[in-house]
C-alpha cells in the first residue's frame, strides 16, 4: 500500500486541526491526535478530555498518555516516500549536510553520502546497521515495508533502541532501562519480536471477533437505515391520510355550511311571508279606517242637515264596528340563531340552526302509567315550534321527579340535536311517581305526568329490557350474594348472569372453551366464604369459581347424571345436589370429595333444594307435587303439599329466610310456609302475571327473587 495517496494523508491526520499528527498521542480509545491538539481541547471543553471521535471520555492525564509508535513509523515512512518521490540528486547527506546522498542506514535512520557511509562502516558499533544505497532501499520499500522500517529509540534514553518488553510494566523497553528502571528481579523481560509474534497471534484472533462485530454493526446499520426509510415511507402515507381526511372535512363542512344556510333562508322566509301577511292585513284595515274617517270628516264640515242624518244609522253602526274591531297582536318574533358546535366530534362539525320552541306543541313519547320499582323507562321529548315543526329549541329543556315527601331530584336529558331528546327515568317506592319537564321555563304540555309506583307485592323486574343482561327463558336457579346481587343461574345463554340490587347488568360466568361441552348451570349458590357453586347440568359436574368468576376447581363428574339443584348446609359445609331422573342426592365436602347417595330410586323428578339454620332439607319433588323434609342426620321425617284450600302443582323453586320460613314456587305462583309446611300466604298476586316460576331467593332486605321463566326475567317481591 502506498503511504502517498489521499486516503493515507487523512489517515494521518489529526482530526482536531487537521493536520499532519505532529507527537502523535494514543488515548484509550485507539484514536490519535496531536499531544499540543489533546491540550487544547481539554481546555475548551472545560477541563475534560473526551475523545473528539467517539466522545468516550479520558480520565488519564495527556502527559501520561503513551505515544503512537505505529503511526510514529508511518509518518516517517510517508516522509521518506515523500523524499524518495523527488529527483534522487536532490537528497542531502544527513551527517555532513553538504553531499548528496545516496546510500540509506535503515538502524539510524539517516540518509548518507559516500565519504559518510563509510566513516559509518568504520565505527564499531554501527557495523551491524543495514545500510542500502538508494535504489535498493526503494526497492525493499516499494516491496515489503517491515524489512526496512527503521529501529525505534526509546523515550527515556534517546541513544538506545527499544529490544526488549518488561511484562511486569508491559511497555518495550531499551537495555538501558533493563538495568535502570526495569531490574531483575523485580521486572521480567523478553524478547520484543518473540512477544510481538505472540501477540499478533492473540490479536489476529481478536481481529475475527471484531471483524464478526463488524459485520453485525453493519447488519444493524443496514436495518437501523432501512428503519428510518420506513419511518419517512410512513410519515409521507400518514400525511396523505391526513390530507384525504382533511379534505373530506373540508368538503363536509362546506355541505354543511350550505344545509345550515338553506335552513336559515328557509326559516326567514317563512317568517317574512307571515310577516308580508299582517303587513297586508294592518294596510287593508288601516286604509278603511283613513278612507271613512276623512269621508266623514268632509260630510261633518260640509254636509246639511239632511245628508247628515240620512246615513245616520249605516254611519253609526260602521263606525262602532271599526272602533270595536279587534286588534291583532304583531306576530311573535320566533328568534332563529346559528349555534357552533363545540365538539367535533359530534355528528355536525359546525353546528346547528335553534329556534324557539313552543311548549304546547312539544310531545313526550313512551310514557308509562305504572312503573315498577327498580325498572325503567326511557322517555322521547320532541320539540316544535308555533307551526308544530320539529325544531332544535334554543331554550333548555329541565326534568325532574317531584315524589311526596321528597326532595326534588334532575334527571339528565340526552339532547339528540335533532329536535328529540331522551329522558330515563326509574321508578321508586311511593305511591305517585311524578315527572315536571319544562322548556324555558315553562311546563310542556301535559306535565307534570302522573306514574304510578306501587309500594308492596310486586316491586321490580330484573333482566327483562333489551339489554346485554337480558335473562332466556331457561333460567333456572337464583341465589342473592353479600353486595345484594342478584346472582341467576341462566341455563339457556349458557352462563351465570350478575345484576345489581337496583336491577343494573354487572357481569357474566361463561367459562368458554374450559369444559368439554358448552357451560350450562341450571343453579347456583355461595358459601360464607364468597365461593360460587354453580351445577353444570351440560357436563354433569359442580363448577367452583371466585366472586370474579375466575375457576377454582370442579368436581362430581363421576357421580352426577343429570343434577339439578344444589345446596349448602350452614352448620357443616357439605354440598348437596339433587338428581332429577335419579331421583337421589349426592352429599360432597365443600372440597368436591363424595361422601354418599341417599333417597334414591323412589318418586323421581327431584328439582331444587334449601336448607335452613337447624339443617332441615328442603327438597322439591316435581313428580309428586310436594315438598320433601330430611333431618340433619338425611332422614326423611315429612312432606307437604297445602296450599291452604289447595294443593300443590308441580313445584320447582324452594328458599328459606334468615328467620326459617320456607318460599316455594309452584304453578304461576310463590307461597309462604312454617319451619314444617304449614301455609302461610301467597306472596304474589294473579295481576302478577307469573308464568312458570321456577327458582327462588330471600334477598338481604326480606324481598323475594323468583326466577319468571314464562316472561324471561326476575320478578321481586315485597310481603
């Protein structure tokens, strides 16, 4: 390689001045700059020396860096070839200065004539120096550079050449320092060939890490480049996006603009023709009332006797007429103004046309007579104007319940922005449920509306509205947890369903794709530890999950066949099913471990079950129209089917409340008995409309949860 080209004159510059290194120093780095260069940095970087390259920062002070012996070499090499390129004449002897020289000692190194070259060879100690003439050593320079690549000197002792490495100090060293700065024993020290050769071995393997390093960082390079080209391909499509997009705003707004300005000019014109009407009509009156008064003014001033009172009849009775004539009043100004819109997101970008509205003419839709208690209605105001046209009104629209002996309570109006507004409003427990709606101020017609809340018997509807909670019309079980949720076990949308106490959709028990068959729980119950028992009647097991209806553990599916309804007995924890075509009951551990099978084989169809404070089971027998009583030992001890005059039909649901009254739904109705059957009262009314009532729950408060398959919802009650 030659030392002369561009590529080598950059190489050996300082990429601080840019110049020609001069006292080359090496920092930690590899990189190399001049020592005078290094001073001068550190002093405009505030004391701190940091590479100029890389910008990793150097902690060793400049004085103590060591000296770039290679690029040292170079630069003497680059020098010389820069002589030998000259005419060869013109070289100078470097010992007499005077000659022209013509031989050069590679150990010196020195350019020397031929009366110097031989004083050279007459001195002892430099007869061992290779000495060339100049054209040998251009030829061993042009063909290899480490045969005549000159003898470095050694820094402390300027006259000795460097020999030997100390790899206790690990730096070459002269023989000089061997003896005074590098002794034996303490430094140990080689041969400065025999450790290079070791050394560029280590190194060339070195080398083939770094040059796989290299290679990666140029993969990397790559896809860091290829990244930002993707980042500027992606910027430039996102900007033709928005672009798109803003033009499809502009052209929206401009549609917009010209729907809102017809709408104006539609409005005005309208309120100009009426406006031309009245003018007309007070200009017709008006040119009357002038024509007679001057024709009567003439005859007064003018007129006999006798043309007085020929007319006097017609006279009187006309102008009587005109004085009495009713005046109209002028029309009403119905102020029509532009509202900007402040939500852009909304379904107009610039706003809307509102205009007064005339509370008589406004009509509200879907109100109901009655209300249960916890269910809701939603309401459809829609405004008008004198000329019964849905307008948007400029005056605000006010809702509020006015309830006996209560406070008065808003209801939030949802504003559609096209002349239509929705009003939710919930039924409470009073007698009068009344709602006041107001525009501007003033009532629209017909309020404040009047509906009717009964206090008792029926209270509420759960899960019956379009709704994501919407119950099927194969919801079995139902059980109440300790937040007062209503907690069903809804075997036709293959889950467990969850609403609030005011009748609000929470959540759902689905497990999908956790079971071999699809999840249907035809009950459900929770322990004292908030533990949800919930019987899959699809994949014969009991489902065991946490509150959030996270899956804890299942069990029963080697005993249980076609189960039906499930228990918890308060004192001992044990789990109780019922088989429905089996007839039987399966006793478990709150654990899922069987522990036995009894009443089985005699009056199948066996549904749901209950089990109060002294750890009677309650167990409704379908087939037999009856309710079946075991002791806490699951002995049977009675039954009991009356329902005052009447029998029991086909019962399914059975609860018992914290004071051991037992609820059982039976045809189209829920009774009320004693600890030991006797019959109570029926808790809801024909007017109900129950249709096959199936599972049964006492809430917290003392209402009663039946599960209404007939009408797909829970009905509660209130004794």
């Amino acid at each position: 390689m030659s030392l002369r080209d561009e590529n080598s004159e950059v190489f050996l510059s300082c990429s601080i001045c840019l110049e020609i290194l001069k006292d080359p120093k090496l920092l930690p780095c590899l990189h190399t700059f001049c020592q005078k260069c290094l001073v001068d940095f550190k002093d405009d970087s505030g004391g701190v020396l940091s590479c100029k390259t890389c910008k990793i920062q150097c902690d060793t002070p400049i004085q103590e860096l060591k000296s770039n012996f290679f690029i040292s070499s170079l630069l003497d090499r680059f020098q010389r070839q820069k002589l030998l390129s000259t005419d060869q004449h013109s070289l100078t002897c470097e010992i007499c200065q005077e000659k022209t020289a013509t031989h050069r000692c590679v150990d010196c190194p020195q350019f020397c004539c031929d009366v110097c070259v031989t004083i050279h060879g007459r001195i002892p100690a430099l007869r061992s120096h290779e000495v060339l003439t100049i054209d040998e050593y251009k030829e061993k320079e042009s063909r290899c550079y480490l045969m005549v690549q000159s003898k470095v000197f050694c820094s402390d002792h300027k006259d000795t050449y460097l020999e030997f490495y100390c790899d206790t100090c690990q730096v070459p060293v002269c023989l000089k320092c061997t003896i005074v700065n590098h002794r034996v024993p303490e430094h140990v020290h080689r041969d400065l060939q025999e450790v290079a050769d070791e050394y560029k071995t280590q190194l060339r393997e070195m080398l083939g890490q770094l040059k796989v390093k290299e290679k990666q960082m140029e993969e990397e390079k790559a896809t860091a480049v290829a990244t930002r080209e993707e980042i500027q391909n992606q910027c430039a499509a996102e900007k033709v996006k928005v672009m798109r997009r803003a033009q499809e705003v502009i052209e929206r707004v401009k549609r917009e603009e010209k729907m809102l300005i017809d709408a104006l000019d539609e409005s005005a014109t309208m309120e100009l023709k009426a406006a031309a009407m009245n003018i007309d009509e007070k200009e017709f009156h008006h040119g009357n009332i002038v024509s007679t008064h001057h024709y009567l003014n003439t005859l007064v001033h003018h007129g006999n006797a006798i043309h007085l009172l020929s007319t006097k009849l017609e006279t009187m009775s006309h102008i009587k007429e005109m004085v009495a004539m009713e005046t109209k009043p002028p029309i009403s100004d119905n102020i029509t103004e532009f509202h900007p819109g402040s939500d852009l997101a909304r379904h107009t970008l610039m706003g809307v046309i509102k205009t007064d509205a005339c509370p008589s003419k406004c009509t509200v839709e879907n109100l109901p007579k009655q209300l249960l208690k916890g269910e809701s209605a939603n309401l459809l105001i829609t405004t008008r104007d004198s000329r019964e046209k849905q307008i948007i009104p400029r005056q605000g629209i006010t809702v509020k319940t006015m309830n006996p002996d209560a406070p008065q309570e808003d209801i939030d109006v949802t504003d559609n922005n096209d002349g239509t507004c929705n009003v939710m409003i919930t039924g409470k427990m009073v007698e009068k449920h009344q709602v006041a709606m107001t525009i501007g101020n003033q009532h629209i017609s017909g309020s404040p509306f009047h509906i009717s809340v009964p206090s008792s018997g029926w209270l509420q509807t759960v899960g019956k509205a379009e709704s994501e909670g919407q119950l099927s019309a194969d919801a079995w079980g139902i059980t109440v947890n300790k937040h007062s949720d209503f907690v069903t076990a809804d075997k036709g949308n293959n889950r467990v369903t969850i609403h609030d106490r005011e009748g609000n959709y929470k959540q759902s028990f689905t497990f999908t794709d956790q079971f071999a068959e699809p999840f249907k729980p035809c009950d459900v119950v929770i322990s004292d530890d908030n533990e949800y028992f919930m019987l899959d009647d699809r994949n014969k097991q009991v489902v065991v999950s946490d509150e959030y209806g996270k899956l804890i553990r299942k069990f029963g599916s080697s005993e249980l066949d076609n189960p039906c309804g499930i228990a918890i007995n308060p004192a001992t924890k044990h789990i109780y099913v019922s088989e429905f075509s089996e007839g039987c009951i399966r006793k478990y551990t709150k654990d899922g471990v069987y522990i036995k099978t009894f009443r089985k084989g005699i009056n199948n169809k066996l549904y749901m079950l209950a089990i109060n404070s002294d750890g009677l089971l309650y167990v409704v027998n379908f087939g037999n129209h009856c309710v079946e009583v075991f002791d806490s030992d699951e002995q049977f001890i009675f039954e009991f089917s009356s329902l005052g005059d009447n029998e029991m039909i086909t019962p399914s649901g059975v609860a018992v409340d914290r004071n051991d009254y037992v609820y059982v739904s039976s045809l189209n109705q829920v009774t009320k008995h004693e600890t030991y059957g006797q019959f109570i009262c029926r808790i809801d009314d024909d007017s109900d409309g129950l249709i096959r009532p199936c599972g049964v729950a006492v809430c917290n408060d003392g209402r009663i949860a039946v599960v209404d398959c007939g009408n797909r919802c829970v009905k509660v009650f209130e004794e």
